[in-house]
C-alpha cells in the first residue's frame, strides 16, 4: 500500500520540538524592557503617580473601614438638678469676735458677733439658738425665728448673761452653740463649734464676771 502519511518517531528518537513547547509554554514570560531614553522619563513618572495613586486609595479605604467600625461612644447621661441639702450641710456659723463693752454694761453681761451664711439651697430658717450651759442665759439679735438666703450673709449678735457663777465653766474648753435650722427638706437641731477665739473670749468674759464675785449670781 503506498501513500504519504505522518512520520512516525521511530525507536530510540525523543520530540524535541514537543517538549521544548511543553516547557516553554510552563515558564512565564519575561517582563517587556522598560523603553529607554526620552520614553524612559515618561515611563518613569506615569509609574509613580500610579503607585501613588493606589497607595492613596488604599489608605482611604482602611481610614473609612475603621470608622464605619469604631465601637460607639456611650452617650452622656443627662444632669440631674441638685438635691436639696440638709440645712446643717448647707449653712456656715462664723466667729467674728467680741462686741465692745461699754461703761455701763453690767459686770456679768458680755455679747459676741457671729455670721451665718447659707453656701447654696433653698433660704434657711433659723428657728432657735441656744448655748449648753446652765449658769448662763442667751439672746440673739435679731431674735429667733429669722430667715437668712445665699445671697446676703446675717450677722447676730448673741448677748450672753451670768446667772450663776457656780454653773458656769471657768474655762470653756471647746464651747458651741446648738442651732435649730428648717429648710424645705428637714428641721434639724445641730451644734456648731465656733474654735479657739470665741472659746479664750468666752472664758475671758467669765473670768471678768465672777473672778471678783463672792456671791453666786454677779450684777447684770
């Protein structure tokens, strides 16, 4: 039979033309050469701004992953208004010192100043002041009961009278004044220490009072 066909590989022969395609074809190509010269620049710098261009929308990208999820604040409570206080909480007693004696004062009358004041809250009503001493009497000027607000301080004189000698401290050591105070939330009775002044004045004035007394009761 005759004819042209194929040719077939024949024995101890390889296709070469086969394999090298085989492998050419498993190997990437190779980057084209950058061009050269003045196309060169031009490559350069259109590399650039794309690089920087996509380094900037990837930044943006992140930036806006982020605050889409950034945990959410809590939101701020709302301000209460301010409870009212007790009256003791609120109001100040003052020491302002003794009031000058004059010629005609009896011997067992004496009187200090002294200042209340109310820091904040509603006006304060002070209903009575007292001392804790049996052998003394006290009055206050204004008398009780006076109302006294945040914005002007109230200055008493208290006028203090020996009635007994023998109940009376020789020398008060930590004396105070017990104060009666109303507001609108509570009545209160609340001693208040004065300090060191009005406690060497006190025990000055008594000294004055019966230091020279033989009787139990002085003159006043």
């Amino acid at each position: 039979m005759s004819g042209i066909g194929p040719v077939e590989p024949g024995e101890g022969t390889r296709a070469w033309d086969t394999a090298d395609d085989a492998a050419d074809a498993g190997t990437p190509p190779e980057p084209p050469e950058p061009p050269r010269g003045r196309y060169a620049q031009v490559y350069a710098a259109h590399r650039r701004a794309v690089l920087a261009g996509a380094a900037t929308v990837v930044v943006l990208a992140g930036g806006g992953y982020l605050y889409a999820t950034r945990p959410a604040s809590a939101p701020k409570p709302e301000p209460t208004p301010r409870e009212t206080p007790y009256p003791s909480q609120a109001v100040v007693v003052s020491y302002l010192g003794p009031v000058t004696r004059s010629g005609r004062t009896p011997r067992g009358r004496f009187g200090f100043e002294v200042e209340l004041s109310v820091r904040y809250g509603p006006p304060i009503t002070v209903e009575q002041l007292t001392q804790p001493y049996e052998g003394l009497s006290l009055r206050t000027d204004p008398r009780t009961p006076f109302r006294i607000g945040t914005k002007t301080a109230q200055k008493i004189v208290v006028t203090m009278r020996v009635v007994e000698c023998g109940k009376a401290p020789e020398s008060a050591g930590l004396p105070f004044l017990d104060v009666t105070l109303r507001n609108t939330r509570a009545i209160e009775a609340h001693s208040f220490i004065l300090g060191e002044r009005y406690a060497q004045d006190l025990s000055d004035a008594l000294q004055v009072a019966c230091s020279n007394d033989s009787m139990s009761s002085p003159n006043g």
